[in-house]
C-alpha cells in the first residue's frame, strides 16, 4: 500500500514537473518528454523526432556525461552504480571469454601431441570450417585411448554415416558390421547398403584418401579391415577426423590406391611423351 501511494505520488509530481515546461521543439504544447541524451523537453513523438535529426540526437542517454556536484542527484548516484556493474559484467565475460579460448587451444594441442605419440599426424582446422565444429574426437587420459569421429562414405550407394566416440582399439570389420553384414545391420541401413550385404565380405575394401597431394594426382590407402582403427592410422596424415570410403572390388570406382595403378600412368605418360616426339620431329 505504501509503494502504491508513493509510485502515485512520484507520478503526480511528474506531470507537474512537466506541465511548468513548454515543448522546445514546436513551442506550443506543454512537454510530457524529456530526452534522456540531450535533457530536450518535446511534447509529442512528432516532435521527438524532429529535435533527433535536428541535433543530431540518438536518444540514448550518455553514462559518462559530466555533472556538477551541485547536480548531482541520487539519480545520478544509482546511474554510476549501474554504469560500474555493467562494466564489470564485461571485464568479467571477457576474462572467461578469454580463459576458455585458451583452454579450446591447449585441449587441441593436447589432442594433436597424442596423436603424434600414436604416430599419428592429425592436423586442425580454423574455427569455423564444417569439420572443425563436426569433430567430437577425445582422448582419454585413463585409458590411454582415442574415441574418434568417424564418417564412413559408401559411393557405390551415395551413402554416408557419422559415427561417434569410436574406440581406437576397434577392429575395423567391427566397426563396418552394423552397416555391411546381413545379419547385424539395421534393416533400414541394409536395405540401403543392400549392394554391400549381398557382396562376400572379401570384395570389401577400405580406403582413406591420402592429405597433401596435389588434386590431380588423388590416391588413397589401403586399410586392414582385421587390425584395429589405430594400427591403421598408424604412419598416416589425418584432417581432423578420419573419411573412410568403403568400395566394392568387383565394382568400378575411380579411386586409385597408392601403389596400384600407377603403371598404368606411366606408360600414358611415356605414349604421350612419345607423340609430342612425333609430332616435333
């Protein structure tokens, strides 16, 4: 009851303080605003308006404007102590800010320097790009084991999966049994990837494409599907997370395996060296 009497009373005295002042815009009314900015008694939004572009006011009051002792109010008093909370707010979302970008760093460097005892060369990419917000890949320090971030393509379907938290002590074929065995597969998954649950398990090959070539000479590597997911890392370069693309033998693909091929490239290379000969002489 008391609050009701005073917010009333304080409001009173408000429109009274504001009826003994003519709008300083248009002259004519008596003013019911005051800019907070500049102090501009206005009458209505009109006019408002009007003094904003005629002063070139955004409206929006100055914190750090400076007022005489003898106006200084307790408005003004209760305006500093907010002003200094709010600027405390920052500092402190900045510092945090900070501390957990540095934490974000460290954790990748941590990440990459275990890989490297696995000899393993993982690389990272800027924050930002697609697979740097996709990897979920940790290390566990207990365990002293990868859980990696795994993405299977299988092209011969235009099908991928995403897995996560793999173990890297996983056998291979284990990894790839929910998708290309006929019995442990998801009936959805194998009705998709039916060209694979059909095929012998031995015309399965699983490649991963080798970093740093040039795009005109694309290889990739050959994985054992009986040893684990860190052995075949193992010597390897890897962005991010392993892209392991599961082929069929017996079906065409245009994925040349390192070491396999590669005569045929040469001798391309040397009928066209020998035509240029032609050609020239």
């Amino acid at each position: 009851m008391v609050a009701k009497l005073f917010l009333k009373s304080l409001l009173m005295w408000g429109k009274l303080f504001f009826t003994s002042f003519r709008c300083e815009t248009c002259s004519k009314e008596e003013a019911k605003y005051r800019c907070p900015r500049c102090m501009k008694y206005s009458c209505s939004l009109l006019c408002v308006k009007k003094h904003k572009l005629a002063l070139s006011c955004n409206g929006v009051r100055d914190k750090t404007a400076f007022v005489s002792v003898n106006e200084f109010t307790d408005l003004n008093l209760l305006s500093d102590y907010r002003f200094l909370e709010d600027v405390g707010r920052t500092a402190d979302a900045a510092a945090r800010h900070c501390f957990f970008k540095c934490l974000y760093f460290f954790q990748l460097y941590c990440l990459r320097n275990k890989a490297r005892g696995c000899n393993i060369e993982l690389k990272t990419l800027p924050v930002g790009f697609t697979k740097r917000r996709e990897n979920s890949t940790t290390f566990n320090s207990m365990e002293n084991k990868f859980y990696w971030h795994l993405k299977l393509i299988f092209p011969h379907c235009h099908a991928e999966y995403t897995l996560k938290g793999v173990p890297d002590d996983k056998i291979l074929a284990d990894i790839l049994k929910p998708y290309i065995d006929p019995v442990e597969s998801d009936p959805v998954v194998c009705q998709r990837l039916k060209i694979y649950t059909t095929s012998p398990q031995s015309d399965v090959r699983i490649l991963m494409k080798i970093e740093n070539r040039n795009r005109n000479s694309v290889r990739y590597n050959e994985l054992d599907a009986s040893r684990s997911l860190r052995d075949n890392l193992k010597g390897k370069v890897i962005i991010e997370y392993p892209t392991l693309f599961v082929v069929l033998k017996t079906l065409k693909n245009d994925m040349v395996v390192l070491g396999q091929g590669e005569h045929v490239f040469i001798f391309c290379y040397v009928i066209l060296g020998y035509l240029s000969y032609l050609n020239n002489s």
